[in-house]
C-alpha cells in the first residue's frame, strides 16, 4: 500500500498543477492558492483515507508484508503518524514540484513525472499480482496461501467504493481546474512555445 500511495499523492498533485498550468504560468496569488486549495481538498477527502483505511483493516495488503512482518498495523506504533507525514509531505512536494515546472513553462517534464509515476503504480501491482493482489497474515503470505483480494466481499466493496471516490474526485477537481484557466489570454510565452519543450 505505501509503496503505491506515497508516490500517488506526488503525481496526484502533479497532475492537478498540471491542471492548472495555464492559470498557474501568469504568477497570480489568487490562481496559486485556487490551485493549492482544490488539491488540498482533493488530497484530504478524496485519497488520504483511503491507504488509511487499508492500513488499518487489511494490513496485509499490497506486499506490506516483504517489510513488516506483523499482522496488523498496531505492532508497530509509529507507522501511522509517520506514514500520514510522509503522505502530505509527498503529497506538498509533488504540488510545488507541478507548481514550479507549469510556472517555468516546463509542462512536458511535469506530464512526465506524474505519467511515470502512474505507470510505476501500475507496474508494481500487475508485474508482481501474487504479491500485490493477495490479502492475510504474513503466515499465510509466506507460505503462499495469502487468498486473493477479490475474495473478501468487505475488502472489495471498500475498494470498489475507494476507487470511486480517488477517480470522481481527481477527474471534478482536474474539470474544474482546466475550466478555471479556459477564459484566460494565452501569454506571450504560451504562444511562443516556451512550454511545449
């Protein structure tokens, strides 16, 4: 699980700078904060419960146990708060990362970031499914009889449920975004190519 949500809330970030690159290239407050407030909000009620949810119910989830050997997530009292922090942290850095490369133009080394993370996601889960795709304790993990995710109606009506809210929410905040810079005047620069790398 962290190994996909840590780098998710980067590029979900990314992606919604991204969104915002035409607003957030003419230097304006107002574009930055409106920019930082839609992904804060997406961050905060449409991801950052979800990997917590999981944590918390089904820690065994999405090889969380090649590094932890436990089977739930209170064995080890500091993994949620330092998980949350690591979250935002990643969560803030991939913002002012989107930020500073719409501003400067570069659009194309941003779409890279935030496409190459979601392929990195992707890789990790398909490439590896007997780890990625399995449920249960590490006992079970390790002797190869972890049973699949699909067959725990609570885990994938969750995930089913999660998965809704992370795609409606990036697809309304990303919509808003893109309509909120549809009305300006592209600058000197946008019409020069400077950001077309």
């Amino acid at each position: 699980m962290v190994q996909i949500d840590i780098p998710a809330a980067f590029g979900a970030s990314c992606f919604l700078a991204d969104m915002a690159n035409r607003q957030l290239r003419l230097g304006r407050a107002e574009y930055y904060f409106h920019t930082f407030a839609c992904t804060a909000v997406f961050q905060a009620f449409c991801f950052s419960w979800i990997p917590l949810y999981f944590l918390v119910n089904f820690f065994g989830w999405e090889t969380t146990h090649m590094w932890w050997h436990a089977d739930s997530v209170t064995a080890y009292p500091f993994f949620i708060p330092v998980f949350v922090l690591i979250f935002w942290l990643a969560a803030g850095l991939g913002f002012l990362t989107g930020t500073r490369l719409a501003r400067k133009g570069r659009i194309w080394t941003n779409r890279g970031i935030w496409m190459g993370l979601g392929l990195y996601c992707l890789l990790w889960i398909f490439v590896q499914p007997d780890r990625s795709m399995r449920l249960g304790t590490y006992a079970e993990w390790e002797a190869g009889a972890a049973p699949w995710f699909y067959e725990n109606t609570t885990f994938l009506t969750m995930f089913i449920i999660s998965m809704v809210v992370w795609l409606a929410g990036i697809v309304y905040f990303a919509t808003v975004l893109r309509g909120y810079g549809r009305h300006l005047a592209p600058t000197s620069e946008q019409i020069g190519g400077k950001g077309n790398e």
